[in-house]
C-alpha cells in the first residue's frame, strides 16, 4: 500500500512566524489574527503538496502533511498577565477546530485526495487551584484531521492528542524548578508555576459520537501513531495503548521542537517507517525505515519547495 508523507518544515520554538501583538489588541483578537495566518499559510503549502503527491504518486492511498510542535503558538512575551494567559488558551481552544474545518473545506477529497493532516500543536495552560498552592496544567495538544471522514453535521471528524510530558523549554527557558514541577517566566511581570505531567488525555468527535480515544485507523491498513517531543523518549511501551483506538502502528510521527530521532529499539515491533517535524532552530523533516524497533535507514525526501518535503512509502 503506497503511502504519500508531506512535511512542512518551520521554526517554532520563537514563535518565529508571529507578527508582534498591536498596541491595544486583545489577546482573543491577537489568537484569531495569527491563527488566520497560519491557517492560510497551510492551505497553500497543502495545495502544493497534494499537487505534487497526485503527480509522483498517483497510486498513493492517502498524503499525511505534518507541522512542527508549537506551530500554532504565540509570542509567550505578548501575554502581560494571568488573565491574558487563561484568555489566550480559551481563544486557541475555541479556534482551532475552526481552523481545521477551514483547512479540510478547502482540500476537498475530489480535488486534493485522501488527506490527513497532523497538525503540529498548540500549547495552552490551564490554571488549577488558587492561592499558594495554584498551578497550571498543560494542554499542549495535536489536531488531527482528514477530508473524507464527517460527524452527523457535516463538518471534519477530529481528534486530539496531547503531551504527557512537560519539557522544560516549553513555554521558554525555564526559571527554576522543584519535585514535579517548572517555573516559566512568560514576560517581566508573569511567571508561572506548571506540572511537569500533564492531566490530559487524547478525544476524538466522530461521527455520531465523541470518544476518549484518539483515532489512528482512518484507513484500514495504514494505523499510525504520534509522540509529541518529549514523550517519545520518556513514555514507556504500551503505556498509552488505552488512549488509541488501535495499536499496532505502522507509522510513527515525531511532532517535536528540540527531539532527534533516537538510536536503539524505540518503536513498537509493527512501526515500519517514521517520520520527523521539528521546530527547533530553522526546522528540520526528516523520515527513516524502521526495522524490528529501530531506525535502519534515513530515507531521502522530494524537496517541493524550500521548505516543504514530500516523500512515499510502501506499507506491508
């Protein structure tokens, strides 16, 4: 079963992309602004890929298009305090499934083919508790989302899955740190206690219904599975097996922003190729056959644009 990846590559650990925040702005109406702009930005490099994944692989089943960890994140030094903080995680959270309606209206089946994209992830905050003993909680999540399958109203099935584990660069270079949790100091007047382990766990709405586990078997055939930076090399085997729909993965995503792939049996036995977006420094995509756990072979890619790759694989 041919098999089409796309990845686009772009630096995110800066928020590199973000415009800075107008004097005055809200924080909602600063989220819809560079959310809009990314979300164009997509849908073009998007229309690319399928144009060129039609014309080398005409035969493919499906085209995954991945972006990078924090693709969707803002400037942490434009949040000037707590309250801007807790508004800016309702906006993403608010407008990110919009986004991703948008983006699949957009790419129909007929015109661009089976699509599914895996769309990097947006990192949001979640305040527990008051007083001393307040913290945050991270819900630092990946939408995924397809052109061909829909919910009973008509819009895109979605799933979501999010990091179990907290970097310490997530949210910045953090302050300082004590037993399980992070100190980020966000702006000069804001810094924030966070939970080093997040309370999250993966959903999808699907058609009919809405589920707590996250949907990986969109195409019989073709199960895939998604680590996110840190987790991929701190999250035991089988740990997360409740929150899939299905195991046995055949392809496994890096979605990261500082994470190499690592040398060694790290994949479960059935991952047969895997595949890299990371946002650190200028980016980087990169994709590799695995073989009895390991990476075997970094598999060479179709550079489309300067920064947009496109590579095809054969599933057994």
């Amino acid at each position: 079963m041919l098999i089409a990846i796309a990845s686009l590559q772009q630096p995110t650990f800066h928020s590199e992309f973000s415009w800075p925040r107008k004097p005055g702005q809200s924080m909602t109406d600063y989220v819809s602004q560079e959310l809009s702009r990314r979300m164009q930005f997509v849908s073009d490099r998007l229309d690319t890929a399928a144009q060129a994944a039609q014309e080398l692989y005409p035969d493919r089943t499906c085209l995954f298009f991945t972006l990078p960890e924090f693709f969707w994140n803002l400037p942490w030094d434009s949040v000037r305090n707590e309250e801007e903080l807790l508004e800016f995680g309702w906006a993403c959270m608010d407008r990110m499934p919009e986004c991703m309606e948008l983006l699949m209206s957009w790419a129909r089946v007929e015109t661009h083919g089976k699509i599914i994209l895996l769309a990097g992830s947006c990192a949001t905050l979640i305040k527990v508790g008051e007083g001393q003993g307040a913290y945050f909680d991270v819900v630092n999540y990946l939408l995924s989302v397809n052109n061909f399958n829909f919910r009973n109203d008509g819009l895109p099935e979605l799933s979501m899955w999010p990091k179990r584990h907290v970097s310490g660069i997530d949210f910045g270079e953090h302050a300082s740190s004590e037993d399980g949790y992070w100190f980020f100091k966000l702006s000069e007047d804001l810094t924030i206690k966070v939970k080093t382990l997040s309370s999250v766990a993966a959903e999808q709405n699907a058609a009919g219904s809405f589920n707590s586990a996250f949907s990986n078997t969109l195409i019989p055939g073709v199960t895939f599975s998604v680590n996110l930076c840190l987790d991929y090399t701190v999250v035991q085997a089988g740990e997360r097996d409740q929150e899939l729909e299905a195991i046995g993965s055949k392809i496994d995503f890096l979605i990261a922003c500082g994470m190499s792939f690592q040398e060694g049996p790290i994949y479960p036995q059935s991952v047969q190729f895997a595949a890299r977006n990371d946002g650190m420094g200028e980016g980087s995509c990169e994709f590799a056959r695995v073989e009895a756990g390991a990476i075997t072979q970094v598999l060479p890619a179709v550079t489309i644009e300067d920064t947009l790759y496109l590579i095809s694989v054969e599933l057994d």
